[in-house]
C-alpha cells in the first residue's frame, strides 16, 4: 500500500511537471535510452515507424503537430493557430515564424510543403505516407500523376492552406515523427544522410551506429529558455537485463521496465521513487480467426473469454503492469466506458457456451505466439491449463514478429496473440474493425457488423463530439460483446528514472519517447556538467 | 591402468543427465507444461519445489528433468545428423577422389567459413523457432570437422593391404567403406561428436538468447535460463538451475571427449582443439 | 692425463615406473670404456641399450629414472650430477647421435643454426663466429657447398645428409665421447658405410671415444673393438669384438652371430635356433624368473629357470652371463 | 609470397561465391518480409498501399531468378546492394559495423591468446602439476558456460558489484568499455587455446629434436626459446585462425547482450527485420574476413614453417 502511494506521488510529481516544484537546472546531459532491440534504421526518420527511432527524432525533429502528454492529445508544434472551414475540410495554418532549422534557415512553409510532398514519393514507399494521404492530391502524386499535392497551397511564407479529403483531425495524422519537417533544399543533399538537420530542440552531433546518438543544445530552439540540458545522449539497449545494470549503476538516467524488473523496483526503496506509470494506448488482445470453425461461433469467442482468468494472469505473470481490458479501447481513450465490465472469470459459463455452440468436449486450436514476454508465448503458456480446463486444447505454433505481422494480415492463422495500438484517436483506432477495412490493413479477425458499421460512419460524419463519443463507446460495446478477440489487458507502461532527472511526461502514446526540451538533470547527476 | 580423472567424472555427470532424462516422468513432481500455477508463482526453493517456481508457477525441479530430454535430444540427434552428413561425405571424398573430393572439399572449407552459429540463426529464422527447426539448425552446420577427419583417415586407410585385398576379392565400394574404413576410423569421430553434443547444447541457449530457441511445450534449458535472464535480482533460482544443468551437462560432455580422445585418438591430441 | 678409463659404468639399473610399481627395464650392467676405444653395445630392440645411452648423457625422462649403480666418466661420478653441472658435459663432452636423422633435427631451423648453437652454448662464442665454425664443420662432414647448405632446413636434406649434419653436431665440441645410438639403421644401405666410415675417421681424428650402439651385429664387428652383447635389460656378454663372432659364449650371442649372412658363419643349427626364438624379448614388467633368456634359450635346464647367473670372466678376456656357456 | 597470397586469394573465391548462391536461396524463402516487419511490435499500422511500394521497391515481388540474376549482377561489381532498412548502401552500413566488431573480436583474441597460451605452456611443462589441474579444469569449465550468462555475470559483478568498469555501450574510444565484452568473448577460445597449446607443447616436449636440443647440453628454457617456442607456434597459429571464426559467430550474443555496435548485432537486427541485403551482405563480410584471417595465418605459419610450401 505504501508502496503504490509513493509510486503515486511519483507519478503526481512528475505530471505536475515543469510548472510548479523545482525551477529548472540549465546544463549537463540527459542520458536517455532506446530501449526497443534493434539499432537505428538510420537518420531519415520518414523511413521508420518504429518507436525506437522516434526516441531519437523528438530530439532532433519536429512535426507540424506535438503530443500533449498531459492533455492527451495532438496540439500545434510549428504553428501558432489554425483555421478550420465550416465543412472541417480546409486548415490553414500560421507557422511559427521563430521556428529555425539548425543549420540557422528560418522554416517556412515551403518546407512544409516539400516534406509533405517528399513523403508521397510513391517509389519511395515512406511509411508516413498513409497520414499525409488524407490531404487532397496527395494519392496522385503518390501514383506519379502529378507533382504537386493539389491540396496543399502555400499562402505566404508563414502560412499554408491544407485541404482535407475526409473529416478527421489532421492533428493525430501529423504529429507523427514520421512526417517531421525537414529544411527542403537541405534535406536533398546527400549529407542530409548523415548529418540531419531539424527543427527540435537538439542538433545532431554524433551518431555511432548500433551504439548511440549524441545531439547538443539547439540555441535558437522556438521555445524561450528551452532546452534545459546542454546534451542529450540516446544509447540503444535492447536487452533489458543488460539496461537494469546499467540504471542500477547510474550510466543511464532512464529505462523502460518489463514485468519482473517492476516488481523488483518497486519493492526497492530507493527505486521505488523513480518510477513513471502511464496507461498506454496498447492493448493486448487473442485475436480468433472467424474462417476456423469454432470461432466462426460467438458463443466460442465468449467461451474464451470467460474461461480465462485474465486478472490472475495480471496480477502473477504481468506483476500488475497492465490494466484489465474490456474491450478495445484503452483506458486513456476519450471513448473508454467507465462503466463497461470486464468478462468475469467463469469457466463454467464458458463450458455451457461452448455445449450450446456443439462443442462439449471441446477442440484443439493452434494459438500463434512470439516469444515476447507481455504479448507472446509465456503468456499462452499460462493461459494453456485455464483452457484445458474447460476442454479446449492448445498447440503454440511459434514464430518472429515479423512472421506475426504478416500472419495476422494474411489470415493465415487459427488465434494469434499480440499487442496492437488502440489510440490515441478512437475512431481511427476502431475502424479497424469497419467491414471495409480489409484484412491487409488492420482488420485482423475479419470483423463484420452492419450495427458496428453504421456507428462508425455516423460518428465520422457528425460535428456533435459530444454524439461522435457516445457512438463510439457504442461501437466499443459492441466489440466486447462480439468478442473477435479474447480482451486481455492494457498496457501499463513504467519508466524508471533516476532522482535527478526531471520533466518527464507521461506519454500514453508511447512512454519512451519524451519531448527533451521539457527536461532537466538536477546537480546531482553524473553527467550534470 | 592410470586413472583417468577426466574420464570418470565426465562419464558420471553425463550419466547423471542421462539418468535424469530417461526417468524424468517417474523423478519429476510435476508435468512440466500443464501444471501451471499462477497460484504458485516464482516460490523460492524449499518446501515443495525444490528448486522453486517459475513465473508461470512451474516446479523448477520437474522442468529441469524434462530440459534434461531435450538437451540430450538436441546434442545427440544433432550430433547424429553431423556425424552421418561428414562421415558419408568424408569417407566417399577421401575414398573416391577425384571431382566429388573437390566438391566436398569446397563444401567443407565453405561451411568451416561461415560461423555455425550464423548459419545455425539463419535456418531457424527460415524454419520458425522450435524442436524439429533446431535439429535441423545445428545438425547442418557442425559436420566439417567429422567431414574433414574421415576424409583424412579415408586416404591413408585405402591404400592399405586389408582394403586392397577387399577391392581384388570385388567388394564393392559402399561395403568396402562400410566395412573396411568406417570402423577404423570410428574412434576419433566419436570423440568429436561427444564435444560436439556440448557445442551444441550451448548453442541452443545462445539460439534462445537470441529469440529463435526452441520455444515451448518443451522446457528447454536454454530457453528456461534466457526467459530468467531478467529476473536474476528478483527471483535467481529461475535461472541458476537450468544454467547448473547445462553447465553440468556441457562440463561432462567436455570431459568425457577429452577422456575418450585420450584412449581412441590417442596421437591426435592437437589435431583438432 | 690419467690413465683411467674415460667411462666406467657400474651396476648400472634404469627402473621403469608405472604407478607405484618399478621394474628395472636395466639391470647390472656394468662396462667400461678406454679413452679413443669404441665400444659396441648389440641386442634386439627394447634390450635396454639405447636408454642405457640416455642414462649415461642424463637424458632419461619419466617414467625411466636411474635406479642404482654408479656411472663414472674421467674419473667422476655422474649419475648423480645437477641439471646445469650435467649440462656442461652434455655435448660437450659427451654428445649423442640419435638414430632418427629425420625427426632429430628441428624442422623449423636452419642446419647450420642448429650447429650453431653448440659453439654458442659450449664456446661462449658470438652468433657470427658460430655460424662461420658451424661452416666448417659442415664442411668436415664433407657435405658440398656447406656455405650454401647451412641456410637449409632439415626437410631440404636427404637422410644421409641429416645424419652427417647430426654428426656435425655432435662432433662440434670435439667430445671425449659419442653416443652413437643406432646412428645408420634409418638410412640406405648404400649410405650406411658412408655414415660409418666418417663417424669412425672423424672419431679416430679428434681421439673421441665412441659408444656404438645397434642390432647389427656386423655392424657393430666393423666399427668396434670390444663389444657388450645386450639382452633384456642385461649385459650377456662383454668381449673383443673379434672373439664374440668366433667363438660366442653366451647362446642368445651364438644365435645373433648365426644369424649374420655376411660371416658366412651360419650353421644350419645356428638357424634354426634363431628361427625358433624368433619374435619377442619380453616386455620390462615381465622378465622370467632365473636366467632372463630361458625361455628363448635352446640349452636351458632347470637351473636356468631357477637361478639367475652371475658374471663368469672368460679365459681369454671378457665376461659371460650363463650357467652353461661354452 | 605474393604469387602465394594472389592464389589463396583466388581459392577463396568459389567459396565466396559459393556461400553467396546458398545464403541466397536462404534467404529467398525466409517467411515474412521487411515491410511486415515494419508492424511486428503491432503499434503502428503499416497500409497496404505503402507495403506493396515497399516490396516493390525492393525488388521483391520480383520472380527469384530474376532476383538471383540481378543479385549476382551486382555482386559481381562488388555492389552488396541497398539495405532495405536504412536505404543506404548495404557496404556503408557494414562499414560503420566493422571496426566495432574487429576491435571486439581482436581483443578477444588477444585476451584469449595472452592469457591462454602461457597458461598452456605452464601447464605443459609442468603436466601433472596443481597449476596444470587448475587451468585445465577452469579451461574446460569456461568452454561449458552458455555466453550471454557469462556475459549477464561478469557486467553484474564488475558494473554493479564492484563499480570497476562500465556495463555496457561502445564509449566511443574509451578502452574500458571493451574490456567486459571481450572477456565474455575471449573466455571460450582461452580455453581451447590452452588446451591447445598444453597438447602441443606436451607432443613437442617429446619429439625427437628436442631430446636433441638437450643431449646438445641446452638449459631447458633455452630449449623452450630455441626450439620449441617456433614449433607450437605453428599448430597454435592455425588454433587462433579457426578459433576467429567462432568468435565472429559467438559475437552476435555478446554484442547484443552489450549494445556494442558490431556486425553481429546488426546481422541480429537486420535478420528480425528481414533487411536481407544487409544479412547477405553481412554473411559475406564475415566469411571473407574469416577467410582473410585463415590466409594470413597461413602465411605465417610458412614463414614460420619452412615445410609448408607456397601452394
């Protein structure tokens, strides 16, 4: 109990930010780690969607849109307001006109409009692509019929005028990292490769491939008397084990915990005070593949859900780093419902439900599986005895991510087990059940419901957000009860941090990546010169 | 006779293994898959579990056993595979000559070249992480050495009378391999497939280390101590026991091929490491 | 100079341990050897002879060890002398050539560094002057071109030359003794007297006092003037070499001079004696009890089986070990 | 000489040539693609649209013969090829990775050798002794530990424990941060290399030249120096050849396990992400530096070794 309270007030310390406790500390390095396995890709962050190389990018790069961690939402990075036209199609933007790239060019909006542009290269394949489609023209210059994107107009210098297809907030589309602005004629040499030059609040000094990234203060940084610290250091460590000694011997200054190294930190007295936990926009779910017969079946997928005991499995396996899922939407989700219940444990409900589905004595499914530890096979493996209790028998079939991924999209799959966004925005997040969302995409189970539908296309349609919200919830209801999927859990992302680094913020999105601008190390770090 | 420490002791603790694996069902507490308990999760050792539980709530002890099967499963067969894939290039090249020796022999300098374990991660990326993957990994790719010495052993064997004699009595070849030089032979290769089974034990904890092992049912070692690495602080019985197994294991392994080289390949001591 | 004799083994017994357990793989061998004489050792292999040659340069390593008796070469004991007091004789007084021209030289030095070193090691002399007298003495083993030869690697040699370059060695130092331990039986017949004629010129040169040691018995009738007849670990019979092959005491010594094609001395009895015996000297750890050559010996009686024989001195000179020698 | 290291060098190429063809049939049927690994921790959605261009671009939705055809193509104007991942040159990419894992697998040989091969020669002339049982034993004991264990233990005890060095990273030069990897690395060829060289010494110690390099009244050191020395040299030169292979195999665990940018790491890396050009390209590199290494042993060992003939 005391435990939590103090992990509480941790956690109320460090949202409360900036603004009140300390004034911050100018000066010394914040040793920051990219926790996520591989390497960098590389410096082009249009190339990658990986969370990894985000980590690096907030340092380096802005995009037009920033994550208000606090807020929970997209707001304005690099510009100072938008007009939104009566049919919520056409934006117009004032830039920042303080906003200067590295090399010491001020960003207009022809910079704005060649990275946008860039990014639709359609022999490129950028993954950011998919968000700046949403802009008018955007599909014809990726197809090569045309050069420029038709709906995007430079006004002036300082402004830019941004034509929709479609009525969505362009805000969750492009503060991606993915579609960072970059300086145009810059970003076309070769050196670009190597040395990149952004808009954030750090400039790029040194990147050691596979090691880590070094990058110093950026003076004429936007924001007044920011950035705090003189350096940012971003070392790669993918092996968890290898990141605890290193935070336990003070060389990092942040590290992002799995399960067992939460429970260990939390019942250390001294580490127990550096400990950040957000909701994250994950959920961890069983996803069941309607063409395998017995999951064709509702009552089955609800059998599922009964038969296991998810909050055991949370509270033992995934030491309480996860909140129970009801449904899809995650718990910092604007349409989460409070008052929705998760399926109780109930294997004897889950045995009637599988009698009337004509399956009293059960089948025998093959359960796709990384070896991930939150998502993957030790999960199964525990799940296996809850099932066979109640008939069902289970073959792991095992496999890599990348095997997953394409599993999961090709249909080619009994059940698969993995952990996939549901946010920040709702309703994009649950269009991956819409019935014309297909397989390839995001609709991994197949998902097909008129109501569903129908709820989804009014909530897109409506300016009422008040109405958008109760439909989605709606929607979401609906998922729970369908079950295409067994709800397992929501993510509870921990960042351990040691007591001289301040400013963190609790990104649901992705905990790990930090605006740096917004932190500081106090004198008593290492590395505070 | 001089007492062969090395012998002796390698020979008990692989016994030992053995003895573990083949009995593990009648020595074991509990079934090392099913009993999951999350009740039980991550007990220290002692009453009960004698080794403690895992974080499923496994009995450490059982799971050790059974790993035990699937070691001595992972070493012998892929040192089987190795063995049978060098010995039949080894001993037709040496024998035979010619095109096929020249073919072999690039094959073998090929395989020398690429690290096993590389090759070994490449196969098991290719074939999924799991058991039936893993044999294959690693009883591809750890044959060069057994290629290698047949094929010496095959050229000076064919030149001796005994062969000779077999050849003008109109063996036919397979048989005059078979019969003529594999035994002659046999001795050395046993000893490098028994160092062999080691190699390949450690492999396989460095494959799961990796995250391409073999993955469960099966209560491998090396996976058992590669999921464990991160719980060393908080619960370290997870880890010490199957990473004692292996290194039991591995140690006997080792010394028995050191004890067995001594008395079957007695003037090759530096032939190979 | 004394008048002593340059070596005189005592009782000499080499033991060979295995375990806990010593078998004396030698036993009571006791000769001597006059200053510029040489003296021929003969048995079948594992008689004892060549590690009788290791003990007596100090070079027995385990598991052979000298196990008692004395050895006194010019006057003093050496059996029991220091690794660096034995070293200073070794080579240098004493030198050996071993019977294996093709393994006993380093494969990876030059000849002429390996003669080298002696001068180095013995003579205190600088690299370039031993490499200038390791020409010269190259060149007193008549091997061509020594200047050229010197800069070659033992493989680049045939046997002939090895042993020539091994005999280069060990004449080096000019000792007062050779050990020359079957120094010709690698090698072709053709090169055989080649080898002997230039150990014995070269030995007879310097006053260099050899100890012959081979199977051949014919061998050992060309080069030497006495002879020691060896048989499992025991010296049989000691005597001028002359006298051994006219008029053999010992029955193992009748059989090897019977055996010898070139005397033409072979007697149809002689042979079949041979042929009968034919095979093994039995393994250290096994020696018969009594006479140690009973069980091969075609004269043996009871007593043979019972009682080892002591040494008889013979009439005209020598030594004999047997109960019924003639 | 050079006519010796020109045909080596010539033998090497089938080889190259050879291992290419096999890695990339390999390759060709791994299950997924770079694109779909671009989803694989499931938090972004990848469209199917950009998934196309991307196999696209990569030449992927190519027929493999088309693909091989190209392939070698390319290879034979020593062009690897553009990695999927970084878009860059896949020769740039392994470049960056290759220092890091020479230094690596360079101080781990030297660790190894340093420490191993006395340790094989003390143990060799004294056999039988309690220093020969200890570094034998400890040799065939650090052969039987899994590597990323030994890895986990020794960054435990000397970062954490005992605070003498740091745990982990590259450190950019500094010379402490190689030392934890490369024992972790050296540990297994240290033990084979004393094993090794204790064998070789022992069977030299009894061979025919030495018995005469005493009987010519040498001091034993003397007879180590002049005459043995030389001779183990050889078998332990072509022990540390093969043994560099294993190292650049066994540097994958340990370069993961300590975020050291190397080669291994990103053969890792690149095989979870299915950036094939960059795993062909790395398998390439390795064997051609294992072959390079095994040649210059080679000629060492005939510098050494007078018998050895330039053929």
């Amino acid at each position: 109990m005391l435990k939590k309270l103090i992990a509480t007030t941790a956690l109320a310390l460090v949202i409360g930010g900036v603004a009140e406790a300390q004034t911050p500390r100018t000066g010394g390095t914040i040793r920051f780690t990219a926790p996520y396995g591989s390497s960098f890709a590389n410096l082009d962050i249009h190339t990658s969607n990986r969370a990894q190389d985000e980590i690096w990018a907030k340092a380096i790069h802005r995009a037009l849109y920033n994550w208000d961690a606090n807020a929970n939402k997209p707001v304005l990075e690099l510009a100072k307001e938008v007009k939104v036209s009566g049919d919520g199609l056409v934006y117009t933007y004032k830039l920042r006109d303080d906003a200067y790239f590295h090399n010491g060019r001020k960003m207009t909006a022809d910079d704005i409009v060649w990275t946008f542009t860039r990014l639709m290269d359609g022999a490129k394949a950028y993954p950011g692509a998919r968000y700046v489609r949403i802009i008018k023209g955007a599909i014809d210059v990726e197809k090569g019929q045309a050069k420029e994107i038709s709906g995007l107009r430079k006004i002036d210098d300082q402004t830019i005028e941004m034509t929709l297809t479609e009525k969505v907030d362009p805000g969750f589309n492009f503060y991606q990292a993915m579609t960072s602005i970059y300086p145009a004629d810059e970003a076309a040499k070769e050196s670009f490769a190597t040395k990149p030059i952004g808009l954030g609040p750090y400039k790029f000094v040194e990147y050691v491939p596979g090691s880590r990234l070094v990058a110093e203060r950026w003076e004429k940084f936007y924001k007044p008397g920011q950035p705090y610290a003189d350096r940012v250091t971003v070392s790669i460590m993918g092996e968890a084990s290898a990141r605890d000694v290193a935070f336990r011997n003070k060389e990092i200054d942040a590290s992002i915990l799995g399960p067992t190294q939460y429970v260990a930190y939390k019942a250390d007295p001294e580490l127990s005070k550096g400990l950040l936990e957000v909701p994250e926009v994950y959920t961890r779910v069983m996803g069941m593949n309607p063409s395998f017969k017995p999951f064709s079946d509702k009552r089955v997928r609800q059998a599922i859900n009964y038969a296991i005991d998810a909050d055991l499995i949370i509270k033992k396996l995934v030491k309480d780093k996860a909140y129970r899922a009801t449904s899809w939407l995650p718990i910092s989700s604007p349409a989460y419902d409070k008052d929705m219940k998760p399926y109780p444990y109930d294997p004897e409900k889950a045995k009637k439900l599988l009698a009337e589905a004509g399956y009293p004595q059960g089948f025998e499914f093959e359960w796709t599986a990384t070896s991930n530890e939150s998502w993957g096979i030790p999960i199964v493996e525990a799940v296996i005895p809850m099932l066979e209790k109640v008939g069902i028998k289970v073959k792991i079939k095992p496999v890599e991510g990348t095997v997953l991924s394409e599993v999961a999209r090709s249909g080619n799959y009994q059940a698969f087990i993995w952990s996939n966004t549901s946010g920040p925005d709702p309703l994009t997040s649950l269009k991956c059940f819409h019935s014309a969302t297909p397989q390839t995409a995001c609709n991994y189970t197949q998902f097909k419901n008129a109501e569903f539908d129908k709820l989804l296309d009014e909530a897109a349609a409506t300016d009422d957000q008040a109405k958008r919200i109760e439909n989605l919830k709606k929607a979401n209801g609906i998922l729970r009860e369908e079950a295409p999927m067994w709800w397992f859990n929501y993510n509870k992302a921990v960042m351990a941090y040691q007591p001289w680094l301040k400013g963190l913020q609790p990104n649901a999105t992705e905990l790990a990546i930090q605006n740096y601008e917004d932190m500081w190390v106090d004198a008593s770090s290492p590395a505070a010169k | 006779m001089k007492f062969r420490a090395n012998l002796v002791i390698g020979g008990i603790l692989f016994a030992g293994v053995v003895i573990a694996g083949i009995f593990a069902p009648m020595l074991a507490h509990t079934d090392p898959v099913m009993d999951a308990n999350l009740m039980y999760a991550e007990e220290p050792p002692g009453g009960a579990f004698w080794f403690g539980t895992d974080a499923q709530g496994r009995d450490i002890y059982s799971r050790v056993l059974y790993g035990a099967r699937i070691s001595l499963t992972v070493g012998i067969v892929s040192q089987l595979i190795n063995t049978v894939i060098g010995v039949c290039l080894g001993l037709s090249a040496g024998y035979w000559g010619g095109w096929w020796d020249d073919f072999v022999n690039g094959l073998t300098n090929m395989m020398l070249a690429i690290p096993s374990l590389i090759f070994a991660l490449a196969i098991m990326a290719i074939l999924n992480p799991g058991l039936t993957s893993l044999l294959i990994a690693l009883g591809l790719t750890n044959w060069s050495f057994t290629c290698r010495l047949a094929r010496a052993s095959a050229l000076s064997l064919k030149s001796q009378g005994y062969v000779q004699a077999a050849k003008v009595l109109g063996y036919s070849d397979i048989r005059i391999m078979l019969t003529q030089l594999l035994p002659n032979m046999l001795g050395p290769i046993i000893v490098i497939g028994t160092l062999g089974m080691g190699g390949a034990v450690l492999a396989e904890a460095a494959l799961s280390f990796l995250g391409l092992g073999i993955r469960p049912p099966f209560p491998s070692w090396g996976s058992m101590l590669s999921d464990a690495r991160d719980q060393i602080t908080t619960a370290p019985w997870i880890s010490i026991f199957p990473g004692v197994a292996i290194f039991i294991t591995v140690l006997g392994l080792n010394l028995l091929g050191d004890g067995l080289r001594d008395i079957l390949d007695p003037q090759a001591r530096t032939r190979r490491a | 100079m004394s008048r002593k004799p340059l070596l005189e083994v005592e009782n000499l017994r080499i033991d060979l341990s295995v375990g806990d357990a010593k078998f004396p793989a030698v036993q009571d061998v006791s000769f001597t050897i006059e200053r510029g004489e040489t003296f021929g050792l003969v048995g079948e292999s594992g008689c004892g002879k060549s590690i009788t040659s290791l003990a007596l340069i100090g070079l027995l390593r385990h598991p052979l060890s000298i196990g008692g008796g004395t050895i006194r070469f010019d006057g003093k004991e050496i059996q029991n002398l220091s690794q660096s007091e034995m070293r200073k004789l070794r080579g240098n007084r004493i030198s050996m050539i071993f019977q294996e021209p093709m393994t006993a030289l380093n494969p990876l030095s030059p000849i002429g560094r390996q003669i080298a070193e002696m001068f180095v090691l013995h003579k205190g002399v600088s690299w370039t002057e031993a490499n200038r007298l390791a020409v010269e003495a190259l060149a007193s083993v008549r091997v061509p071109a020594p200047e050229r030869r010197v800069k070659d690697y033992p493989h680049q040699l045939s046997g002939g030359m090895r042993q020539r370059v091994m005999i280069a060695i060990a004449l080096a130092c000019e000792p007062d003794l050779l050990l020359a331990d079957e120094p010709t039986t690698a090698l072709d017949v053709t090169v055989q007297a080649e080898i002997l004629d230039l150990i014995r010129e070269l030995s007879a040169a310097r006053g260099t006092a050899v100890l012959m040691i081979s199977h051949d018995l014919g061998l050992i009738a060309n080069m030497c003037r006495r002879v020691g007849v060896m048989y499992a670990g025991r010296l049989v019979e000691e005597r001028i070499a002359d006298e051994v092959f006219r008029n053999p005491s010992h029955p193992y010594t009748s059989g090897l001079v019977a055996s010898l094609p070139l005397l033409g001395a072979r007697s149809k009895h002689g042979r079949q004696r041979l042929k009968e015996i034919a095979g093994v000297v039995p393994p250290v750890a096994a020696f018969p009890a009594g006479c140690r050559f009973n069980p091969r010996c075609y004269a043996a009686t009871e007593l043979c089986r019972v009682e080892d024989p002591g040494v008889t001195p013979l009439a005209n000179g020598g030594l004999v070990r047997c109960h019924h020698h003639e | 000489m050079l006519s010796f290291i020109v045909r080596r060098l010539l033998q090497t190429l089938p080889i190259i040539l050879a291992v290419a063809a096999l890695i990339f049939v390999m390759f060709s049927v791994i299950p997924g693609t770079f694109a779909s690994s671009m989803s694989d921790d499931g938090r972004s959605v990848l469209d199917a649209e950009v998934m196309a261009r991307m196999n696209k671009e990569f030449g992927l939705d190519d027929p493999v013969y088309v693909r091989f055809g190209k392939y070698i193509a390319q290879l034979a104007t020593f062009d690897l090829g553009t990695s999927f991942r970084t878009r860059q040159p896949v020769a740039s990419v392994i470049a960056d990775r290759l220092w890091p894992t020479a230094q690596l697998s360079f101080a781990a040989m030297l660790f190894a050798i340093v420490v191993g091969v006395p340790l094989g020669f003390i143990a060799a002339l004294r056999p039988g002794s309690w220093i020969d049982t200890i570094s034998m034993v400890s040799a065939v004991s650090g052969l039987s530990l899994p590597k990323f264990w030994l890895g986990l233990m020794l960054m435990y005890l000397f970062a954490l424990v005992l605070g003498w060095l740091p745990s982990f990273g590259y450190g950019g030069g500094d010379p402490r941060y190689i030392i934890l990897p490369a024992i972790a690395l050296g540990v297994a060829p240290l033990a084979l290399l004393a094993r090794t060289t204790r064998a070789a010494v022992l069977e030299i110690m009894n061979a025919d030249f030495v018995r005469t390099a005493r009987s010519k009244g040498m001091s034993e050191s003397k007879v180590v120096r002049w005459h043995l020395t030389r001779n183990a040299l050889v078998i332990i030169l072509t022990t540390i050849g093969l043994q560099f292979g294993t190292v650049i195999g066994q540097a994958v665990v340990v370069e993961k396990l300590f975020s050291w940018p190397g080669l291994g790491s990103l053969l890792v890396d690149s095989v979870t992400l299915r950036d094939i050009p960059v795993v062909q390209g790395s398998i390439l590199v390795i064997v051609l530096l294992f072959l390079i290494i095994n040649m210059l042993v080679d000629v060492l060992c005939a510098i050494i070794d007078p018998r050895i003939k330039y053929t």
